[in-house]
C-alpha cells in the first residue's frame, strides 16, 4: 500500500515540481541564448535590442516545441513537467505587456492558467497536469511582479 501511494501520489508530484523548475530553467537559458545571439548580430547599441519582442516570439516557439514534443512517446510526468517552462514564460511575456497595472495582469495570467487547466480537463489528462498551470502562474507572479526600489 505505501509503495502505491508513493508512486501514484507523492512521485507525480515531485517529478512535475522539480522537472518544471528544471524546466523554467531551460526555457529563460533558452531565451537568453537568442537574446544574446540577436543582440550580438544585429544591434550594437544594446539598449535598441527589442526585449518585449524577442521575448514574445521566444515564448510562442518554446510552446510550440513543447505542444510537438508532448506528442512524442514519453512519460506523462515528463511532459507535464515540461509544459511548467513555457507556460511560465508566456505568463510572464502577458504579465509583462500589461506591467502597470499588476491587478489586471494577474487576472490575464489567472485566466491563461485557467484556459491550460480547461485543456487538461477537456483532453482528460491526469491529476499532475493540474500542476503546470497552478506552478506556471505562482512563479511567473513571482518573477513579474513589481518590486520597490
């Protein structure tokens, strides 16, 4: 009995939590490898460098890549554990365009996590992938919110 409960409840947690800061942390290393390469290339002045915009488009291709990779044969904690890194930086590109108003950007943030979370219910998905929109939306608040100087 205690080996089942490990593995069906306290293992799916662990795996999606560490696996999607593992995640989050590939993803901005991911970021940061295009900005650097884009800035290196095209712009001498670092302050013309189009930061909203690089990291916009970065965040649509890593949720693309990852909606292709939770196609492929993998396990589903690995996927789920995956999904945690886009969805956070896309939460923070929303949060982001709408910074001067931390009110309304945590409610658009709270409402990308609930689509995802309707996506899991709709495609009847396992308990853990409840995770990634719950995990994608405390960290990106973290990260985005303002801080006082």
């Amino acid at each position: 009995m205690k080996n089942w409960v490990f593995r069906e409840k306290i293992l799916p947690l662990l795996v999606v939590i560490l696996g999607g800061l593992l995640s989050i942390i590939l993803v901005y290393a991911a970021y940061f490898a295009v900005y650097m390469t884009i800035e290196g290339l095209f712009y001498e002045d670092v302050t013309q460098t189009p930061t909203d915009t690089i990291r916009f488009y970065t965040s649509l291709g890593l949720c693309l890549i990852w909606v292709l990779i939770s196609r492929i044969r993998m396990p589903d904690m690995a996927k789920a554990a995956l999904g945690v890194g886009p969805l956070t930086m896309l939460m923070v590109v929303i949060f982001f365009r709408i910074y001067p108003t931390p009110g309304w950007a945590v409610l658009s943030t709270t409402g990308v996590g609930l689509v995802a979370a309707l996506f899991v219910f709709m495609y009847k998905k396992q308990w853990f992938y409840y995770l990634v929109p719950i995990l994608a939306l405390l960290i990106s608040t973290w990260y985005s919110w303002p801080r006082p100087y």
